[in-house]
C-alpha cells in the first residue's frame, strides 16, 4: 500500500487516540521500526490491556476456536486468549502475514468485534499492523473488503523522538545514543533486497543490550562481529570508525576548536571518515538553508569550516570531497556555503559524488 503521508511515533500515538478508538486502525511500517512497541505504548495511554495475536502463526481454530456439542447443536467456543470481561487493546500483528483464511476470519471480528456468538467487550479496540511488499518481508496480498474495513497509517523513523524515548527511559548504552545523536541518519535505513542485516530502532536497541551484556572490557573484535551481525553493513563500519575515536580520544569539538586536528594516520582512515561525516552532518544541522539567514555566528563556524576542509584535503582530498558531495539521501550543505567553498577551495568542489 502507498500513501504520501507518514507519521512518526508521537503522531501515530494521537491518530490512534482519536481514531483507533472509534474505527480499526492498520499500521503499516517496515521490520524494527517500533509497530509493537507503538501499540503498546498506546493501551497503556489508554488504560488497556494488550492482547498480541501473531498473524502468520495462527491457524483457523486459534482465531475461530473449536466446535463443542451444546445439547442438540454446535457451537464455537472462542480461544482463551482473547476472552476478556473488560475492554482491552486487540493488537493483530503481522495481520497481512496470515492465511486468506485467517484474514477472512478477521472480517467480522474487525467490522463487528464478534466471532461467531462472541462479541468483544463494549470498548475494545482493535489494532492491525503489518510490513510492506517491499521490505523482503512475508506479507500477502490483503483483500480490498478487508483494506476497506480499516484506517491505514504508516510509520516512519524519528530520531528526535527515539533518542528522547531513550534518554526517558534509560538503559541505551551511551556508544549508542551518542552515536545516533551524531549520525541520526543511521537510525534506520530501508530493508535490503538480499539476505543481510539492516539498521532499525531494534536492531540499535539489541546492539545495546548486548554492549551491556559484554561491559566495558568487550573487545573490539566482539563489538566489531555484533554492528556487523546487526546494522547496515556501511553503518556497522561507521560505528567501529566512531569507537575508535572514542578510544584514541579524536573529538570533533576538539577539532572544530582547533585543540586537536585531524587523524593523519593512514590506521585511523576509518576514524577520520566518521569524523568528516561527522563534521557534515553538524554543518547541515547548524547552518541555515539560506543565505538571507546567515548571522555572525553562522558566518564564523562558515570560516573556521573552510579552514577544516583544506586542513582535511592535505590528508584526503576524496574525503573532504565527500564532505561536500550529495548523502544518500539526497541531502546537501547549503548552496550559499558550496558557493563559497567553491571560489575559496575549487579543489574540492570539482566533483559532486565521491566515495571515500
């Protein structure tokens, strides 16, 4: 399913408060982006308890229960793990992952909260959530009578909210949420088309748990097997990247105050990578996007930002070069910065797409 709109945990959070509590509501969103999490987080906004049913393990009888002779006639009594006398959350889970007979049998239950002869309680909510076609994932197609029965959501990745939920909640090893907090664009990334693994909010989160299972004397060997095991392989090798500078003390407000400079040894070439993409993602955040909104401030980090190039191009000219080029995401420095990085340091402005 395509829409144009997506929305990040808090906004799902409030569609869900004002919608899921008159009509179902499906949430659609790749492996790891936090769906279960996101339900969850609402039935105890709510109040509610949350009853999970995993789509793609439930056969007919899990959902329809099992016929019982009654006196002179049959009737399906309902599986105990959805007999409630309160109202509570129905989270159908990987629901676009069952069987068309499964999905069938959400047709009332969804529309009417009634299986059979049993009807939820007066209040409860139901709640579907699945992956996409695209993300590699089991899915099926998902009948149009069913599509119909529901409002359609889909999640996005937000690091601002993701790094306040951890620093809330603690527990976020602090390589990792410091790490997001430099590269944000590393929370997640889109689901490969082959058999490898990807970064997401959980697979960050497990990345977590297991530094802290390791404690602080992991090698770096181990911590070097986990990011490969559980990211995106360019941002498993950015992370050894950032840990090394870690552990040999190069800081990029270090060197943007020019108490330290770059990392000139060709052993730290990963390290001084990460440190200059280091370096573009906090020129794109605190330079403004046009010039009209230049300050002093934003005019003296401009400055001292030139001076760092040139001091990187004496080491790497292909990765100052990166500095300036277009990211994955078709993000860019500000055109007026690029200009004056042009006509101060053509060298560097001679090619728009480099890989270090």
């Amino acid at each position: 399913m395509q829409t144009a709109i997506e929305l990040n945990q808090q906004q799902a959070i409030d569609f869900l408060l004002h919608v899921a509590i008159v009509r179902p509501v499906f949430i659609w969103g790749p492996p790891g982006i936090g769906k279960s999490a996101l339900v969850q987080r609402f039935a105890d906004s709510v109040g509610m308890e949350c009853v999970s049913l995993l789509g793609s393990q439930l056969a007919p009888e899990d959902l329809l229960g099992i016929p019982r002779i009654d006196g002179e006639c049959s009737r399906f009594y309902p599986p105990a793990a959805i007999v409630r006398t309160a109202p509570f959350v129905l989270f159908l889970d990987e629901l676009n992952a069952s069987s068309h007979e499964i999905q069938k049998a959400f047709y009332s239950l969804i529309l009417e909260q009634r299986i059979g002869e049993y009807r939820l309680p007066q209040g409860t909510v139901v709640i579907g959530a699945g992956n996409r076609a695209k993300d590699a994932a089991i899915v099926k197609p998902m009948p149009s009578a069913l599509v119909n029965r529901m409002s359609h959501i889909h999640l996005r990745a937000d690091h601002r909210q993701w790094l306040g939920w951890a620093a809330q909640e603690g527990g976020i090893h602090p390589w990792v949420l410091e790490y997001i907090g430099t590269r944000p664009d590393h929370l997640w990334s889109e689901p490969p088309k082959h058999e490898e693994p990807f970064s997401t909010p959980r697979s960050w989160h497990m990345l977590s748990d297991a530094l802290h299972s390791f404690g602080d004397g992991v090698e770096e060997e181990m911590v070097e097997a986990l990011a490969y095991g559980l990211l995106t392989p360019a941002h498993a090798g950015h992370f050894k990247g950032y840990l090394k500078q870690v552990h040999q003390k190069h800081a990029l407000h270090a060197i943007l105050k020019g108490d330290a400079p770059w990392p000139s040894d060709p052993a730290n070439r990963d390290v001084l990578y990460f440190l200059a993409q280091s370096f573009r993602a906090h020129l794109r955040k605190e330079l403004p996007a046009d010039d009209a909104s230049v300050r002093p401030h934003h005019q003296a980090l401009a400055l001292r930002a030139k001076d760092m190039l040139r001091d990187l191009a004496r080491i790497s000219v292909e990765i100052a070069q990166s500095v300036m080029s277009e990211d994955e995401a078709g993000g860019r420095l500000p055109a007026w910065f690029l200009v004056e990085v042009a006509r101060d340091l053509p060298r560097l402005a001679g090619r728009d797409k480099v890989r270090a």
